[in-house]
C-alpha cells in the first residue's frame, strides 16, 4: 500500500501488501473478513469486492452507510485503520 518501507504483508512475508490482499486474502484476517461477510449478508449485500468494501458500490443508497460503517469497524477490529 506504499504506506511502509518494506512493500510486503507483515504476515504472509511473500506476498505484496495491496488492500486487495488486506481486506479479501491475507489470512491473518480470515475469522474479521468471515464476520464481515455476514453482517454484509445480513443487509442483502452479496457482493464482497473493494468496490462495494470501499465506496458501497452497486447498493443501494439506503444501505451504503451500514455497508462503509462494516468496513470501517473491519479495519478498527483488525488494528489496521491507524495504517491506512
């Protein structure tokens, strides 16, 4: 994410850190993502790409502020806010 000296994911060493491997891959997040997933679910939301994570893309407008607060508390239970 440009955002560190060293580009690669903290915890999969190998892999480039990009918020496509952040917020849909890195392991290290699986059991946040999985609950995300579901209070996106639970909104009618099954779509779960950046676009949608990012700027609720594609919903409708009564939902798009859940969906962005369901991103923003992903990013604070994973401590990676401050990082962005």
């Amino acid at each position: 994410m440009n955002l560190a000296l060293d580009p690669y994911c903290p915890w999969c060493i190998s892999i480039l850190e990009t918020m496509n491997h952040f917020m849909l891959e890195c392991p290290r997040f699986h059991s946040h993502r999985v609950v995300l997933q579901e209070q996106l679910r639970a909104l009618g939301v099954t779509t779960f790409d950046l676009p949608t994570l990012l700027g609720a893309t594609g919903i409708d407008s009564s939902r798009q502020s859940a969906v962005l607060r369901l991103t923003c508390a992903f990013l604070n239970k994973t401590n990676q806010l401050q990082r962005l």
